[in-house]
C-alpha cells in the first residue's frame, strides 16, 4: 500500500511538471513572435497613365451632342408688317382704312353734302347706288400726276338707308349711307378720306422703278460721254 502511494504521488508530480513545462513553452513562443498573425493584404499600387497616352473621345462619343446642337428648332424671323400711312383730319372730317369686303357706315345730313376722297393714284371706272332718287351722287376727278377720285353725295328729305359702290381700277369701295339725326354741325364729319395700304405700296414700288431708271439714264449718259470733250482739269472745253 505505502508503494502504490508513492507511485500514485510520483505520477502527480510528473504530470504537473509536464504541464508547467508546455505552459513555459506557450508562453515563450507568445513572446518570441512565432505564433500565426493575421497577414494584411498590401493595397494595388496605382498605374498613372502619361498624358502622352491618354486619347480624345471619339467622334461617335460627341455625335449625341453634334446631333443635339443640330436639331435645335431655329428661330425665323417675320418680315415687319408694312406701316399704315397716317391720315390726319381735323373735327370736321374722318379717315377710314380700306378692307376689302367691309361696308364702311357713312351718314348724310338733309342739309349738308358729304364728301368722300378715295386713295390718290387709283381711276375711277363707275359707281352704283340702291337708291339714285333720294341720293344723288356725283364723280370727279382732282390731279394730274396722281389722280384722286372725289365723290360727292347729298340726300333727300326722309331718304332711306341705301347702299353705294365706288369702282376704281383698284378695289371696289363699299358704302352704307344712313341718315343723320343731328343736321349740319362743324364737329360732324362730311369730309372722309379713304386710305389703301396696297394702292400706297404699289406707288412706292413705281417710285423706286421710277428712281433706278433715272440713275441708269444718268449712268448711260455718262459712258457716252467722249474723253476727249474734258481738258486737263476735268471740266468740259
């Protein structure tokens, strides 16, 4: 019994010995820095490309854009309308601007011619009126170069409203004629100017035809002129 004890105390002190000697070993390989570390992975290294190398986009890269500036709407300017020609009257007359279709209301006194002036430059061919009994009307013609055709209406006592037509070489100019209520009064219109803005663009286009045939007349008179009629000076001998 007392070997058995002795052996069991032997294999306690051997088995402690042993486990102090791994826990020494342990701890010296901790601290000698043989244990396995985590390994860290190095960052890539960055490549730099020269500048030498690095290429402009292509032309299908920049067609979206080209395609883009080229299909912008484009803005179209109007011509600016032709102005109107002014027509100042004082309190005893009336200016009226001719549109082709519209019937321009006019009235008459019993006592009292009413006047009307139709755009310079036109010919009166002949005029018509729904009621020649009870508003005589009469035509002339004032100017040479550019002609104005006057017409000249009076009415009768309790005359009807009537229609008038002036015909021009132009237009055709139409007329209500109605009676007026108040008699013969310095403010009421009895003197009516009638404007046309195409009649008064095709005298400004003859007046420019005009214009560039006297220059060219002026042009070919001075190339057949002879040298040899100038002196020295450049006056004529």
């Amino acid at each position: 019994m007392r070997l058995v004890r002795m052996f069991g105390e032997m294999a306690v002190f051997v088995f402690a010995a042993i486990s102090l000697a791994m826990v020494a070993v342990c701890i010296g390989l901790l601290l000698s820095g043989c244990a396995p570390q985590q390994r860290k992975l190095a960052p890539a290294p960055v490549v730099q490309t020269p500048p030498s190398l690095v290429q402009p986009p292509s032309a299908l890269e920049t067609l979206p854009e080209l395609v883009a500036v080229q299909s912008a709407p484009q803005i179209i300017q109007k011509p600016a309308p032709r102005p109107k020609k002014l027509c100042t009257m004082a309190a005893g007359g009336k200016c009226i601007v001719y549109e082709r279709g519209k019937k321009n209301p006019v009235s008459v006194p019993e006592f009292g011619p009413l006047t009307i002036m139709l755009p310079e430059g036109e010919s009166y061919i002949m005029h018509s009126s729904g009621n020649n009994g009870e508003w005589p009307v009469e035509v002339r013609t004032m100017g040479r170069e550019l002609p104005i055709v006057v017409v000249t209406i009076r009415r009768f006592p309790y005359a009807a409203t009537a229609e008038l037509h002036v015909t021009t070489d132009a237009e055709v100019y139409q007329f209500i004629l109605t009676s007026s209520e108040n008699g013969v009064s310095k403010n009421a219109p009895s003197l009516i100017a009638v404007t046309n803005p195409e009649t008064e663009a095709r005298l400004a286009e003859r007046q420019e035809e005009r214009r560039q045939e006297a220059e060219e007349r002026r042009r070919a008179q001075s190339q057949r002129q002879s040298p040899e009629d100038f002196s020295l000076l450049g006056r004529p001998q």
